[in-house]
C-alpha cells in the first residue's frame, strides 16, 4: 500500500527527498491531493505532517486557488505562445 511505503519514508523527514522539497513532493502531493477523497489518511501521522507543510506552501495555495504565474499566462494566452515568453524576460 503506497500509504504504508510513504509513511515508512516520512517519518522523521521533512520531505521524501533527503535534499529538501523537490519534484518528487509536488508530484505524490498533487496525487495525494485527489485520494484523499476516496482514501483516508487519519491513521499515517507523518504522512499528515507532511500532507500538511506541502499544503502550507505558497505555490500550492496559489495553484489552488487557480492563479497561474505572470509569466505563464503571458507565454499561454498569446497567439504567439513561447516565442512572446522568451522575449519578454
């Protein structure tokens, strides 16, 4: 069960990677982020921490509340797409 292994993992870290927040933690917590509503996690306490500290983080909140970065919106609601990105920055 990937909570199990994920629990195991989080216990005494802060995130998955020794390195600090990566990829690795926006990509289970994007995941995580649509199970809980069909699987509960009361019972895997790091898991929750850590569900917690990803959740808490700016880019997330931004996200969910469906803001998109400046740039991001200049690069994808132009005709001229990534060509009008790379020349404005």
């Amino acid at each position: 069960m990937l909570r199990c292994a994920l629990e195991r993992r989080l216990v005494g870290r802060d995130y998955i990677l020794d390195g600090g927040f990566s990829a690795a933690d926006i990509g289970i917590g994007q995941a995580l982020y649509m199970a809980r509503h069909f699987a509960r996690t009361d019972d895997f306490p790091a898991l929750g921490a850590w569900y917690a500290r990803v959740t808490a983080r700016k880019g997330f909140r931004n996200a969910a509340a469906g803001n998109r970065p400046t740039c991001f919106i200049n690069a994808t609601s132009t005709r001229h797409g990534m060509a009008e990105f790379v020349r404005n920055r």
